[in-house]
C-alpha cells in the first residue's frame, strides 16, 4: 500500500472512529436497515413463488380461463418452455418467420436476444512522481465502467418444448422488465490495444490507459428451456406472461425448486447480517452515547 493509500485508509478510519464511534454506529445502523428492507422484500418474494402454481404451456390456456372465472385478478404463475421466434406461430409465412430471427455473427446460432458488450481494461502506473491523477482513482476505480452494451431483440414466446406445429404458445411481455436475462454467452475474446505516444503521457502522469478491450456476445437462443415467473393473463386472447416489479426473477435458467432454494438461502443470510449488523450499531451507538451524555 503506498502512502497515499494509507493516508486515505487512517482519513476514513478516524472519520468512522469520531465522536467515540458515533459515526460507525450510524453507518452500521443504516447498513441494518438496509438489509432489513432487502430481507423483507426477499422473503415477500420467497412466499409468492412457493405459492405461485407450476404450469406446462400446453395447460397454460385452461387453468388460466378457470382462475378467470373466479377472480379478476392477474395470477403470478411459473412456466417452464423453449424459446421462439413470435414469428413461428404463423404457419403460413415462412418468409415472417426467417425475418424475425436473430443469428448470432460469431457463432451463427438463432437467436431471440443478442446483447454485445465491449469493455475498457484500463491499467494504472503510479506515474514518475509516484502518485495518481486524482483521489477518486485511490477510493474507487470502478465508479467508472468504462464499457458500451447494445442489445437487439425481437418478438419471441415459450412452447411446449419437442412439439411441432405449435399449437399452444404464451407471449413473453418484456417491457419494463429490468430483470437479469439467462444469456448464454458464444463469443468471449480480449483484444490488446498498443501503446502509442500519447498512451506513453498518460503513463508518465499516473493517468489511466486502456491495455486491451474485452468484447463480449451472449444471446437467448431459439429452442433454449427456461423458466418464466410472472403475471400471467391474456392479451387479445393469446396467454402473456410479464414481469413482476416485486420479484427477482422473470425469466432463467433455474426451475421452480431451484428459484426457491435460492431464495431460501439469500433470507437466512440476510436476516442474520441484519442481526449481526443491528446489534454492533446498537452496542456502538449505546457506548458513544454513554461517553458523550453519561460520563461527560
């Protein structure tokens, strides 16, 4: 660590130590809160899916038209099919259907979703006077991420996986889903960038300069199995499934049983960190009161 590390590292230490740890507690306290709110939320999710029913598509359209009949409102339910182009449900174009499929330029898969993402990979040398350019370099480098994503993505549903022509189908609905996608990624390679004179200033300065560019390619591809978990209804008709803002997941890889393990763990871990957390900002914040208000 060098001196300018350190002397950022006793700066923050001696901010989180004053007022006898009032600082640290405060910080703790907030940090418990937060993890309150997360354990809250994680739980409600844990409940919803355990309670939401499992479905094949093929038997999507019947018990949904019999939970309509007895309540107005949307189910959350989970269903598990193969990926397709929306195109694929109109038998008669064929032109349609090749037209609304994606192909992968590097792997030359179909695909619903490819997602490109070219990233920056910057080095950092102390310079001639042995220091950085800034402090925000010291504290955190990654406030910064230095990379660019494009996604293309068209139109696709979930079938029943192995069945042709395709009778039963539900719509996947991805607007405003903010939701992780299970991607598979096809192409994954680092380009190294050569030096130039100007990289060479940079340098000499302690500015950061870019070493190599990580280019990445994943997509959904057609016929991939994967699990949709959402508010399940009909749109003209026709099962959809969109997302749910107040769960994790919406579509992946992970069955029902896995989507729950997951979960379970993630409740255990964060009500004992806010167990952990809370009691060490309470025993602080108990001590600096003492100090400040007691002893004084």
């Amino acid at each position: 660590m060098s001196s300018h590390e350190q002397a950022v590292a006793s700066l923050i230490s001696q901010l989180a130590l004053s007022f006898d740890g009032a600082v640290l507690g405060a910080a703790l306290a907030y940090a418990a809160l937060r993890t309150i709110f997360r354990f809250k939320a994680t739980s409600t999710a844990l409940r919803k899916i355990r309670g939401a029913p499992y479905f094949r598509v093929a038997d999507l359209r019947s018990l949904l038209e019999e939970d309509r009949s007895d309540s107005h409102e949307e189910p959350i339910v989970v269903i598990r099919g193969a990926v397709e182009a929306r195109s694929a449900t109109d038998l008669r174009s064929l032109k349609s259907l090749k037209s609304n499929v994606l192909v992968s330029q590097e792997s030359g898969d179909k695909a619903v979703i490819i997602q490109r993402t070219q990233t920056y990979i910057y080095h950092e040398w102390r310079g001639l006077f042995g220091w950085t350019s800034d402090l925000r370099a010291i504290i955190g480098r990654s406030w910064n991420k230095k990379e660019s994503t494009s996604m293309r993505t068209v139109p696709f549903i979930l079938v029943e996986g192995g069945q042709w022509p395709q009778s039963d189908f539900v719509i996947v609905n991805m607007n405003g889903s903010k939701h992780p996608l299970p991607l598979t990624t096809v192409y994954h390679q680092l380009h190294p960038i050569n030096a130039s004179p100007y990289t060479f200033l940079q340098a000499l300065f302690g500015h950061e300069y870019p070493v190599g560019l990580l280019d990445e390619e994943k997509i959904l591809p057609v016929g991939k199995e994967i699990s949709a978990v959402g508010i399940c209804g009909f749109s003209n008709g026709v099962p959809e499934v969109k997302a749910c803002k107040e769960l994790p997941y919406f579509l992946t890889d992970m069955t029902k049983d896995q989507m729950l393990l997951d979960l379970a763990f993630k409740t255990k871990i964060l009500f004992w960190s806010g167990v952990v957390l809370g009691s060490l900002s309470i025993g602080i914040l108990g001590y600096a009161f003492v100090r400040y208000f007691v002893l004084v």
